[in-house]
C-alpha cells in the first residue's frame, strides 16, 4: 500500500507504483480523504486517514486471505501516514513492514518549523489557533499527531528514508522518527535530496536500498 503526499494523489506516486511492481508487489494507491477521487472537505495530514488504511488493509486480507504479505510505503505526508498505522494496536499481522520517506515526526512540530523556516512567523497565536480550529472541524488537536510516539509503538520493521537537503520536512525529523521505532530499523539519508526527492537523485538505488531491507526483514 502507498501513501501520497500533501496536495498528492494515488496516481501521483505511479513511479514508486511501478518501482514496487517491478519488485513483485501488487499495489493500492487510495487517495487520501481531502485528495483526488476521496471524499471530506478538510486534509486531515494522516491522523483521520490512518483509519481509512486500517479498513484497507482488512479490505485486502479479507480479499487475498490470510496468507498475504503488506508493505506499508508513503512519502511526506504519505510517510506519516503509514507509520501512524504501525503504531495501531489492531493492526493486521500480515503487515509485515513499513517504508516511509522524508515523514514529519509530528504534526505541531512540522508546522512550527514551516511558520518559522520558510514564513518567519512565531509559532503563537497561529498554530495553537489552527489546533483549535482543526479540533472543532475534525475532532483533534494537531500534538495528537505524533509520528514518533506511534513509531514507538510499534514492533514492525521499519526504514526510514530522507533527504539530507530537505528543508520543507527537515532532516533531524527523519532522525527522530527513527529513533523512536521500536522495531528492527534502518535509516538512509540521501546525499544531495531535498524534500521528497530521494528516488529521484538515483531511481535505481532507490530501489535497491528498499530491496535489501526487504530482503532482510519483509517476512511472509
């Protein structure tokens, strides 16, 4: 399963799609709720969507039966989704590992640091406003989005991929989020990456670094 990035869709990560594929996967590419063909007014930056992939991912095994083997994968927001749900407590046993690239390792703290780093606004009023406007729309304040303390949680091995050039969801998050895993992890920041461009700097290595972890640790 894969997960897009902000103001992304399904049919935007066809490249890491067909990446998979070559691999030997077959793929789901759902749209996020706020995104493409999905329904909801409002982006809920993964912490509504989690919800979604756990019904997907029971979709799927109810489909293909209990002998088959997930690969959880998402970039950016796409990255915090899929390690948001690593973190569940009933999440299916047939997800087996868990791909995230260039994932925020908090929602409060991605948005303090964009205000601060790419606006040069203070984080008071704004983002404590916008957590208590998003929790009368949607029900939550943007600290329940923590990442790394769903990482924490979770048993599932785990690679982390980031950019060592990205200044929109800063290195040190990726850093962070794979100190939290508390299961087998890796961790690859690539040379030269900025924000969701990893695969771009080297499609070939790419693949092949998600290959040997896999062959590690994707377990079926």
């Amino acid at each position: 399963m894969i997960g897009h990035g902000y103001k992304g869709t399904g049919i935007t990560m066809s490249n890491y799609a067909r990446m998979f594929h070559r691999m030997g996967f077959n793929v789901l590419m759902p749209d996020d709720r706020g995104h493409g063909g999905s329904g909801s007014n409002y982006i809920s930056f993964g912490w509504l969507d989690r919800l979604d992939y756990l019904r997907w991912i029971d979709q799927i095994v109810a489909h293909l039966g209990s002998e088959v083997a997930i690969l959880l994968f998402g970039t950016s927001m796409g990255g915090a989704t899929v390690s948001l749900v690593s973190g569940e407590k009933h999440l299916q046993s047939q997800v087996k590992a868990v791909v995230e690239d260039c994932g925020y390792s908090s929602l409060d703290g991605e948005f303090t640091y964009v205000l601060k780093h790419v606006f040069h606004l203070p984080r008071r009023p704004i983002v404590p406003l916008a957590s208590l406007i998003n929790y009368r729309r949607l029900g939550y304040f943007f600290k329940a989005v923590d990442v790394a303390g769903a990482l924490s949680r979770s048993k599932l091995p785990l690679l982390v991929i980031h950019g060592q050039e990205d200044t929109y969801v800063p290195t040190f998050m990726g850093r962070e989020n794979f100190a939290a895993a508390g299961g087998p992890k890796d961790l690859w920041l690539v040379p030269g990456a900025a924000h969701a461009e990893s695969y771009w700097v080297d499609p070939n290595q790419y693949q092949n670094h998600i290959a040997s972890f896999l062959d590690t640790y994707f377990r079926y």
